[in-house]
C-alpha cells in the first residue's frame, strides 16, 4: 500500500492544484520511483489511498499496467490519517501481510528485503523501517533493541527515526474504525508496549520530502543518481 492521502500543507502553494505524490523530483512523480521499485522488488498488486484531488492520482497513473503492476485505489474522501486509512483500505489488502511505504518519501530501501520479513510476522505484528535520526523534525523518538524490538526512545537510548516504510499484519489495525481518522502512533505504542513492534535500521539514503526545499533537495539526488 502507498499512503497518498495527505493534503500536503507544508508544501503549498504546490500542492494547491496537484496531490503531493505527483510533484516531481528527478524528472518523475514522486509516487512513480516508488512504484517501478516495487515492481523491481517483484510485488504485483498495489493500493492507493487518496482524498485531496485524488481524481488526478488515478487518471495519471490509471490502473499500474504500464509498470507491470495492478492498482486498486481506496477513495477517502476526507483523509483518515494513516491507520484509519490502512484500517479502510483492509478490504482491498486481504488477509496476508502487506507492505506499506508513505508516497512523500525518498528511500533506496530494497522493497525485496521486507517481503521474507513480513510473510513471518507473527499474528498482530509489525516491522518498521528505521532510519537514524534526521536534522529536521520527523515525529516521535524511536528506538532499536538488541533483540530487535522497537520501542519509545528513552533518553539514553539512540534516537531513531520511523522512515515511513513496514510491513504489517492485518490484524494490527484490528478495532480501528475504518471510517473515522486515526493517527499510526497510538497504535504503534500499543504495540511496542506488547512486544509486537519489531524493526530494523537502514543506512542507506532517505528524505522525507515534505516542504519544497526537501523536494528540491529530492531533485538534484535524483538527478546525481
């Protein structure tokens, strides 16, 4: 699932007349460098979720056959943050674990790693991708455990960074109202305080391209290759 819903305030006066997964940074939507990605990775079958100008997402990308994929597109309406938007979406998603990656990201993760990871999950489980800590703000202070959990970042902990990509069960969103909105923290927390959370950190590049110098930012590393 790519995470395509949000009204992108930060980078208006962009995202007044275009929904911020199709602003381009190296010659391409941002959402498209996601897509041949996991097309590369294997994956076959993608949903979409979107509310503001949402319209424009499916006429630009229509149903993923010209990148080999199958796009299946849950409307919103009005956003449902991101777990009521995942919890909407279930139906499309089925009853196996799926992935999931925010469509403002930049990330040369390998989508190809995670699949392995999450056909194990255990039953209400989820697997973050974790990026060190960035120079800008990027919501709550993770942590990475020996034993590979992760869990609320402490103050002597290293501090991490959530980077927008995991792989999650479907029972993880199990009683979120599907159509109401509802932030991924709380439930996160939940499921860190369960021991259910698990993670890994990447090392590679990502930018978490939310304003218009970030999308420029996007752009000449793209175009550096």
């Amino acid at each position: 699932m790519i995470l395509a819903a949000g009204r992108g305030e930060r980078m208006r006066p962009l995202t007044d007349h275009s929904p911020k997964p199709l602003l381009e940074a190296g010659g391409k939507p941002l959402i498209v460098w996601h897509l041949e990605r996991l097309a590369a990775a294997g994956i076959r079958d993608i949903v979409i979720n979107h509310a503001w100008l949402g319209e424009r997402l499916e006429a630009a990308l229509g149903d993923g056959a010209r990148w080999g994929l199958r796009i299946a597109y849950s409307a919103e309406g009005h956003a449902l943050e991101t777990a009521g938007g995942i919890a909407r979406a279930l139906p499309l998603l089925g009853d196996k674990p799926f992935l999931v990656v925010n469509g403002d990201v930049l990330c040369d993760y390998d989508f190809g790693r995670l699949l392995p990871l999450a056909r194990t999950l255990p039953a209400a489980g989820a697997h973050l991708v974790l990026v060190p800590k960035a120079g800008y703000p990027t919501g709550r202070d993770l942590t990475l455990r020996a034993n590979g959990r992760v869990e609320a970042c402490g103050d002597d902990d290293t501090p991490y960074t959530f980077c927008g990509i995991a792989a999650y069960h479907p029972a993880f969103f199990a009683g979120v109202d599907a159509a109401r909105p509802l932030p991924l923290l709380p439930l996160l927390l939940a499921g860190m305080a369960e021991g259910r959370v698990g993670g890994e950190c990447h090392g590679g590049r990502w930018l978490d391209v939310g304003t218009p110098e970030r999308l420029a930012e996007a752009d000449r590393l793209l175009r550096q290759g």
